[in-house]
C-alpha cells in the first residue's frame, strides 16, 4: 500500500472513531454535563452528519475490497485513484441519505447507519443509471448478466417467448 493511500485510511480511521464517540456523548447528554457536550447536543446534526458520511465511506470501501478480492488480488494491489473515484461521487450519494434522515421522525440512528453503508456500496449504480442506454451493463453478480439487454432494446415489447 502506498504512503498516501495510509494516511487517507488513517484520517478516515480517526474521523470515523471521532464522530461515534461524540455520537455517544451526544446521545447521553443531559442538564449536568460539560459545557461542550451540551454545545454538541444542541448542534447534534453537524455530528451526526459526518458520522453518516463515514459510514457511507465505509460502504464504499467495502465495495472497493469486494471487488478487488473478487478478481482475486490481495491488499497489495490497491489503488489510491481507484478508492477516489467514489469519494468524487460521495457527495450525490449522500444527499438522499441525509435528506431522508433530516425527514425522518424516527430516533433509530442505527437504520440510518445501515441505509448510509448500503448506499455507498452501491454507488455504482448511481452512475451506470446515468450512463447511455445503447452499452449493455455486465453486471456480475444479476441473472442474466445483460444478454437480454439487445433484444429488449430491438424489440420494444421485450424478446419472444416461445
């Protein structure tokens, strides 16, 4: 692994750590706690916001690993660029979670962690529903893998059954 892609893993390590501990002072703050913490329970969404981002982070590096592991290459053969590229996408896969958390009356802040790492590691199909419709998608892991894919697009009523 290279020196950079340490220090990035190292950050997020931190910030991750960072924000679910403040997450558990927030969550147990009352009249008689610190000064600070009654401060971060006021703004609690700041704190939180950030905790949804590095779980959503987490998704995505989960996603990362998955791949890689799939192909069969180890640890060694990470790539910083390749682990940037949903960083770049992060902030339009965030957006719907945070929006359905700001929405959400309920207090269960676990279900927004699952639906934050469940939607950063499918980040992937944010872009492939952007992408043009005449290049079929290889999707590994689906039923029928896009063959059908050309025939649909030839045929607007779907292929024929015989």
């Amino acid at each position: 692994m290279s020196r950079a892609l340490k220090l990035m893993m190292f950050i997020y390590a931190v910030v991750f750590a960072a924000t679910g501990v403040l997450i558990v002072f927030v969550m147990n703050a009352d009249e008689g706690s610190q000064p600070w913490v009654l401060m971060l329970a006021r703004n609690h969404a700041i704190v939180y916001a950030w905790h949804l981002g590095c779980w959503m982070v987490l998704g995505m590096f989960t996603n990362y690993y998955w791949d890689l592991f799939n192909m069969g290459k180890g640890l060694k053969s990470m790539q910083a660029l390749r682990i940037g590229l949903p960083l770049l996408v992060s902030p339009f896969v965030f957006m719907p979670v945070y929006n359905l958390w700001l929405a959400s009356s309920s207090q269960s802040y676990m279900l927004f962690a699952v639906i934050a790492i469940q939607s950063g590691f499918f980040w992937q199909a944010l872009l492939t529903k952007v992408a043009p419709l005449d290049r079929a998608a290889s999707i590994p892991w689906s039923v029928n893998n896009g063959l059908n894919r050309s025939a649909r697009a030839t045929n607007p009523q779907g292929p024929e059954l015989s």
